[in-house]
C-alpha cells in the first residue's frame, strides 16, 4: 500500500469513528429531549431548540477565541443554506419528539440517509456501489425491526409529519454540508447552523420558561452532545461520501434503543437484538465492501 493510499484509509477509519461518536452524541441527546418535554419538566420543543443553538453559538465563539485562524467562511450561500435547513430539522424533530413515541419517531426520521442518497446522485454525480445499497438495506431493516416492534400505531398526524419533515431537511443539510466541507471547516459550519438556524427556531419558543435546576442541567447536558454529535458529524462528511455515511449514520436509531433501556426503562427484546445485530452487520459490510476502487 502506498503512503498516499494508507493516510487514505486512515482518514476514512477516522471518519467512521467520528460518525460512531456522532450517532451516540445525538441518539442521546434524543432521549434527554424526549424527557425533558415529558408532562411535569415544562420545557417545549421550541425551548430546547433555541437554547441547543443559543449553547452551541458561544462554544463555537470560545473555540474562535482560543484557536486563531479556526473561523474561517468561505462559501456563505451554502453555511447560510446548511443552518435555515439545520434550523428546520431541529425544531422538527424535537415537536415529534414531544408528540409520538420515541421509536415512531426516530423509524420516520431516520429515513433521511436514503433520501441523502438519493439527492447526492443528482446533486454530486454519486454512484453507491451494490455493496452500499445492500449494506443501506441490510441496516436499514434492522433498524426497522428494532423501532417496529411493540404497539407504535402508526398514523399520519401532526407528530408523524413533523418527523418525516425532519427527515427532509435532515437530507438537505446533509448534502449540503458535503459541499461546503470542501472550502469550511467544520467548526464554520456549525456556527452557521446555530447562527442561520436560531431564527427559524425562535417562533416557537415564545411560551414561559421553566425554572429548576434540573430540568435545567439536563437541557444543558442536552445541547452539548448536541453540539459534539454535529461537530463529528461535519468533520466526517469531509471524507466520506454521502452513501459510505447513509451506512453509518443507521447506527443512530440503534444507540437511541439501547441507551432507553437503562435510561427510559424500556425493555430489550428478542426482535430488537436481533435488529441490532443485523444493523451492525450491515455496517460492518458496507465498510469493509462498499468503497468504490479508484484505478
């Protein structure tokens, strides 16, 4: 292996790994939300929007602070695009979050990384290889049969729309920070995202806050996971390819299922281990198959 070829491989290793961290940052960070809009703890999904970008902002102005050269906007049409469609998500999310089960939720969400797919091959010219897609299948049926079992009762009201639109935007931003990871860091961009994001988000948010500490401490907890799932995320998304991260990003739901076990008090079952075993051998086989050789 050349050394060209082997810092390649290394930065794609890194890569997943930082999309793995990303997908624990942010399935937990779900199950905060989802507590902290329970009856009793008063905050409202608006609330939690508002202050994960309200956090996120002033860790990204310290960091600017204490790395000269770290803030360094290049493409701003793209940065502005990638924080109103960031915004969209956010609050999107959280109101399903608040309305529907967490599963139900996060099944309809998590359709985003095949719309992202779908959109790369037109926006980027991508073309997954088999091994991919059957590897996008694979965890994608594992994740379904995770989040599918018990009794979610699917409908089409305000919650499932909400988590559908998410899943939209969620695609949108993805590509979109796909593009502008060629002339922004990832710290750029997500300053972007809270900056072009807040805005959007601020509407909803017009209800009473509530006070105690915490309630407080676990919405603050919540918005710095937040703030690493994203981090991780954009820097990954300047290596791999939007069908190569589809892979990966299955791992999501999967993390949200187990880490509500200890945390929520839900229940393992024989159909969501299996579930789990399936997506993470869809995983594994989409990193070892599914990079497309260059000659």
């Amino acid at each position: 292996m050349s050394p060209l070829t082997h810092a390649q491989s290394r930065r794609r290793m890194a890569a997943r790994a930082q999309l793995a961290g990303s997908a624990f940052c942010f399935g937990l960070m779900a199950i905060l939300a989802r507590k902290l809009t329970l009856p009793g703890m008063g905050f409202t999904p608006g609330h939690l929007a508002v202050l994960r970008f309200v956090v996120g902002a002033l860790l990204s102005l310290m960091a600017f602070g204490l790395i000269p050269g770290l803030y360094r906007p290049s493409n701003h049409r793209l940065l502005v695009m990638r924080g109103l469609s960031g915004g969209a998500v956010v609050v999107l999310y959280f109101y399903a979050l608040a309305h529907i089960p967490a599963g139900e939720a996060g099944i309809l969400y998590n359709v985003f990384p095949v719309i992202a797919v779908a959109m790369s091959m037109v926006i980027f010219k991508e073309r997954p290889t088999v091994h991919l897609w059957l590897a996008i299948l694979a965890a994608s049926l594992g994740v379904g049969l995770v989040l599918s079992q018990g009794h979610l009762g699917f409908g089409f009201g305000r919650g499932q729309l909400a988590a559908l639109g998410a899943a939209v935007f969620a695609a949108t931003s993805a590509n979109a920070i796909r593009a502008v990871r060629h002339t922004d860091n990832a710290a750029t961009i997500f300053f972007f995202f809270c900056v072009a994001g807040l805005p959007v988000v601020v509407p909803f948010a017009l209800a009473p806050w509530p006070g105690g500490a915490s309630p407080w401490a676990l919405a603050i907890l919540m918005s710095l996971l937040a703030y690493g799932g994203q981090i991780l995320m954009a820097q990954a998304y300047g290596t791999l390819s939007i069908s190569e991260a589809a892979v990966w990003l299955q791992l999501l739901p999967i993390v949200q299922y187990l880490l509500a076990v200890p945390l929520l008090g839900e229940r393992v079952t024989a159909p969501g281990l299996a579930g789990v075993l399936i997506t993470v051998a869809g995983v594994a086989y989409g990193t070892g198959m599914g990079h497309r050789q260059r000659a």
